[in-house]
C-alpha cells in the first residue's frame, strides 16, 4: 500500500501541518505501508497559465517544463492521496491551490454529470482513496468550511481538521499532555487506515478532541 502526501505548507518540513502528518505516516509505517512525504514548497511548480494545451494540443502533457511530472507519476501511482495544508484565510495555500490546479492533465476534457452537478472525468478511472490534514492558528471549525467543500469532490475518507494548531508546535506545559494524547490518535488513524482500510469511529472521535479551552487558547496566543 502505497500513500503519498503533498504538503503545501510554506513552512514545509517545519510546518505544523508537517507535525500531524509525520505522526500520521508514523501510523501508517507500522501498518505496513510505504510513504511519501512531498513538501510542496521545495518543489518547482509553476502556475497554470490556463492555455488548456494538456486537454486540446498535447493531451496529458503541460507545457510547463518542472517538477510536475515526476509529482503527477507519484501521485498516480499512490493508493491514497494526502493533501495537507494549513488554512490561510479560510482556504488552503496558494501553494496547495497551485499544485491541484496543475493536476489539470490527469483530467479529460469531457463533461460529466452526476445529480445535476458538472464535472470533469479523469483519464484513468482512480481506485485510490483521498485524505484531507490541515491545520488552522484559531479555535473553531468555521476555518475549515471552505477547504471541506472544495475537497468534498474527491469524496476524502478521512478529515483531520486541527483548530488551535500553534498549540502543537509550542513548549506550552498544560497543552503537552492533550497534544501528545492528539498526536497518538492521529499515529493510531494513520494505523487503522492501512491495517484495516478505515478508521473507527472511537478514534475519530479521539481526532476531535479539544487542546485547550478558547478562552486559555486565546490568551495563549495573546491576542
Ligand atoms: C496569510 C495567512 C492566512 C491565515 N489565515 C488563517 C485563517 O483564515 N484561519 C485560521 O484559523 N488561521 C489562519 N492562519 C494561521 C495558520 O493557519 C496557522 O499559523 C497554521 O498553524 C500554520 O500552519 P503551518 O505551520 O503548517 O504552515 C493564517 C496564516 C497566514 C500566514
């Protein structure tokens, strides 16, 4: 079993985004699978300039000439597909936004229909399973609405969505023993996930829980 992750985090392998997702892939290890771990931010991806060559002139190829290729291959070939990313202003990053825009070629120009919503079709009909991580610097899971609509179109089988993220990242002694009992639920759904192909509604839940009240989060922040 194959997973690849892409984070588009700008701050890559020191992103909070990056301390669930090791945790997750941690999980995943010790269930058997092989993993991936792509920072987007070290990666040349130039933006889409929209011209639709991979569609009409060249299908499946983009005009561009980066690392985009060598992405697409992995992430072709993965059996499931992590988008990581934290939220900037109420959506993914610029850089996550660009990478799934350039993913464009994977797609065929034919329009489809499911209960009256338009769609694109892929070129290869895809077995692989999606996964959505992100973190946000707020409490509350009103950061998450746009990103959860955006990424509903690849029907995701898990959401990690962690409100209060600068807590993971922090020497705060209080929230120590809630972000460690946090990061042992993400490394168990990461487990769970590979072991047994979903994961359990009692870890889900264990995915939910809170680090700290707002009220301490916010002074935490000092804001
Ligand atoms: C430009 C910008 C926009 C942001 N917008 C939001 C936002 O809309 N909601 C939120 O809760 N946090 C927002 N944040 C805070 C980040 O989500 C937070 O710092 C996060 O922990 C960064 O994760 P990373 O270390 O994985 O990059 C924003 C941060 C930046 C720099």
């Amino acid at each position: 079993m194959k997973i690849t992750v892409f984070n588009g985090s700008p701050a890559g392998a020191d992103s909070t985004t990056n301390v669930i997702v090791s945790s997750f892939l941690l999980g995943a290890q010790r269930g058997g699978a092989e993993t991936h771990n792509v920072f987007l931010s070290e990666k040349n991806i130039k933006q889409c300039c929209g011209c639709f060559s991979c569609w009409f002139k060249t299908p499946g190829k983009c005009v561009f000439n980066d690392d985009m290729p060598q992405l697409m291959e992995l992430y072709d070939s993965s059996d499931i597909v992590c988008f990581a990313t934290p939220v900037y202003t109420w959506n993914m990053t610029a850089l996550m936004k660009n990478f799934v825009d350039r993913l464009a070629p994977l797609k065929s120009p034919k329009i489809t229909e499911h209960n009256g919503d338009f769609d694109l079709a892929d070129t290869k009909v895809k077995e692989q399973k999606f996964i959505v991580i992100s973190n946000c610097g707020f409490p509350g899971e009103n950061n998450f609405k746009v990103m959860k609509a955006v990424f509903e179109c690849c029907s995701p089988c898990l959401e990690i969505f962690r409100n209060c993220g600068k807590l993971l990242k922090s020497h705060n002694q209080s929230a120590a023993p809630h972000v460690r009992e946090y990061l042992s639920a993400v490394e168990q759904s990461g487990f769970e996930m590979i072991h047994k192909g979903s994961v359990s509604e009692e870890t889900r839940k264990r995915l939910e829980m809170p680090l700290m009240s707002v009220r301490d989060y916010v002074k935490f922040l000092g804001m």
